[in-house]
C-alpha cells in the first residue's frame, strides 16, 4: 500500500502543477490536525511520511 501512496501522492503534484515535497507537507499537517481533532491535542505530535518508501509514522510524546 505504502508504494500506492507514494505513486497516488506523485500522481496528484503533477496533476495540480505543485512540488511533491509540498504536497507530503500538507499532508503531514493534516494528519497532526486531525490528531488534535480526534485527542483533543497536537502539543507533542510529529508526523513523518519517508518519502522513499511511503511510511506514514506519527509520534505522540
């Protein structure tokens, strides 16, 4: 799945015109928002998407 992520991600930067590092930082910030959505808090939360593999980690300290 992770690869499909990676192929979807590079599929929607050329489509929209926008650099793919962009996008994967939208994405990140989108996650940390629906975290704080859903826990009632992002004061410690990092989102990290490998942009070789398509990993998604989220860390909560």
């Amino acid at each position: 799945m992770n690869g499909e992520f990676l192929l979807a991600i590079e599929d929607i930067a050329k489509e929209k015109g926008i650099k793919k590092d962009t996008l994967i930082e939208a994405i990140e910030a989108a996650l940390i928002t629906a975290y704080k959505k859903n826990y009632g808090t992002a004061q410690n939360v990092k989102v990290l998407i490998n942009k070789d593999s398509g990993v998604v980690e989220v860390y909560a300290l």
